[in-house]
C-alpha cells in the first residue's frame, strides 16, 4: 500500500504488529483510551526514507503520537555514552 501523498510504502510487518500490540492494549485495558504514543529511536546513520516509511506504517496502524527518541550531545569534544566511559 503506498501513500498517495508521499509515495511511499508502509512496512507491512510492522504495521502488523503495532495493530495487534494495539488490540491487545484495547483488550487489557478496557476502560482506557488508547493514546496512540509511538517512540522512535534510530541511529543517525539510518536515511529519512526507511524512518518515513516506519512512520506513516506507525499512523496507518493508528498511533497518531509519533515522538522521537533522542540522545542530548555531550558538551566540548567529549563523547557521549558507554565508550567514553573507558
């Protein structure tokens, strides 16, 4: 299925599971509303287009919240996360 707005095509696989982890929230929960809060990480070195198609898969399977994870940068020259540790 592709998105007549973009072009592009959603990950079936993906918009597979994020409907059934969607049902089974709706069936655990059944006096809540589903929030429809979908977090993103990526790597920097992952293109745009393969994170466009996991989000519009994301909002075709009804998770309208779509948020990205982020790590802050590390202040001066000094890297961040477990190797600078070493």
């Amino acid at each position: 299925m592709k998105d007549s707005a973009t072009g592009d095509a959603k990950i079936p696989e993906l918009a597979d599971q994020l409907v059934t982890a969607k049902n089974n929230y709706k069936l655990l929960h059944p006096s809540e509303d589903f929030k429809g809060v979908c977090i993103i990480q990526s790597d920097k070195s992952v293109e745009f287009k393969i994170l466009r198609k996991v989000m519009f898969s994301a909002a075709t399977a009804g998770y309208q919240n779509v948020n990205f994870a982020v790590r802050p940068k590390a202040k001066g020259n000094v890297a961040a996360g477990p190797a600078a540790a070493e």
